[in-house]
C-alpha cells in the first residue's frame, strides 16, 4: 500500500473495498486489529474489526471472484444469561416445529 498512502481498507457493509476515507463512518470502518502473532509469512491470525459492531472478520471470498468480505464469526456474550444446553435447545426447537405443524395443520 505503500503507493497509495490516501487508501485504507474499508468496510461497505459486508463488502470491503479499498477506498479514500471520506466521513467519520468510513475510519470506523476501517478499522481492524490483527490476531495473529506478527506479520511474518506462515503465522495465521485474522483481522477483526476493532469498533462496534465486534465479531467480524476480513475473508477471501473464493464465492465472489476472489473479493473481499467481512463475514461475522462471533457472538457477543452477555455474562447475565446462562448458557442453554443442547438438549434444552432441542426440546425447544422441537416444540416450535409441532407448533408449526398445528398451525398449517388448522382449518
């Protein structure tokens, strides 16, 4: 990037180009933290945004001609709400399908 000092890496709802930051809406999305160890060939890490909204990441969409696109792949947790079980998780969803079922089901 060295030959384009002006351009950064933006973020256009999901799709990512690289661009002049033009409003305060454009340096928030372009912004992103590395996760990985350093910047040498071989380490892995993945660049994640570093403003809301958290859990986005920059892929390679092999998809989309190669482009990039920014792919949510984390939840946010609230630490007030207890984790479901699978199984209780099951047993609702097994409820909301026979409700569905009994609502096509009525006259």
């Amino acid at each position: 990037m060295d030959n384009l000092p002006e351009f950064f890496i933006i973020d256009h709802t999901g799709l990512v180009n690289i661009a002049k930051i033009e409003t305060e809406d454009d340096r928030r999305n372009a912004t992103f933290h590395w996760t990985g160890p350093s910047l040498n060939f071989g380490e892995e890490g993945m660049l994640v945004r570093a403003v809301a909204p958290p859990g986005f990441c920059l892929h390679i969409a092999t998809f989309d001609n190669f482009r990039i696109h920014s792919k949510f792949f984390s939840g946010i947790v609230d630490p007030q709400v207890k984790p479901r079980s699978s199984r209780n998780q099951r047993t609702s969803s097994n409820r909301r399908k026979s409700t569905r079922t009994r609502l096509r089901s009525a006259p």
